[in-house]
C-alpha cells in the first residue's frame, strides 16, 4: 500500500535513552498520535482519522456511524542497540505528511540505512 512505511536510521543514544527522549519530548512526526502500547525495547502510537467516505457516512448519519467508520494510523517503533547507539526501526502506516516527516527525521540523524519503504 502506498501508505506503508518501513524506515530505519541511528542514533547515538544507548535505547533506554532513546526511549525516553521520546517519551520526555516526542519528535514533532508522533505529535497528534497516541501513545497506546509500550514495551521494552519499543513503542507504539495510533491515530485515527476519518476518509472522505467515512466523512460522508459519519455527516449522514448525524456522527452515530462515526467510530465505526474511523481509519487508523499505527507507527510501531522499535530500538535495537548497535554499536555504541541505537538503530530505530518505523514500521506501520501514515500519511504522507507523516511519512515526509519521518524522511526529515532520519536525515536529520544521517539519513536512512538499509531498504526504505513509503519515505
């Protein structure tokens, strides 16, 4: 799907550290998503979102519909160490100003490594 990502890109940080620097102060690509899961070595963020049709179908039916017809974005991102840093792994589904978002994000920590899909 064209709205797909999978992006990889380092940072210096040891993952614990990684972690909560995005816990303390998330990057400006997870602002408007909710944190929903958290696990050891990753976390999670959702964001929901009506389409055009789910718009119409929400309109007509006077927002009862609404919940039913909502869409989801979902970022799962992952930190594995490498070296004396961090690889942080995007993988899930997002808009393309997300997805632009996150290109801006791993080329300001030295641009993408390994295959990229939907940056």
């Amino acid at each position: 799907m064209a709205d797909e990502v999978e992006l990889r890109f380092r940072v210096p940080d040891r993952p614990a550290d990684a972690i909560r620097g995005w816990l303390e102060q998330p990057p400006a690509v997870v602002k408007g998503f909710d944190l929903v899961d958290r696990a050891y070595n990753a976390l999670t963020y959702e964001s929901r979102y009506l389409s055009g049709t789910g718009k119409v179908m929400a309109a007509v039916s006077l927002g009862a519909f609404k919940k039913m017809v909502e869409s989801m974005w979902r970022l799962n991102v992952a930190f594995t160490p490498e070296g004396s840093g961090t690889q942080v792994t995007v993988v899930g589904r997002a808009s393309e100003k997300t997805r632009r978002q996150l290109a801006e994000l791993a080329a300001g920590h030295g641009g993408a490594i390994g295959p990229t899909m939907g940056v």
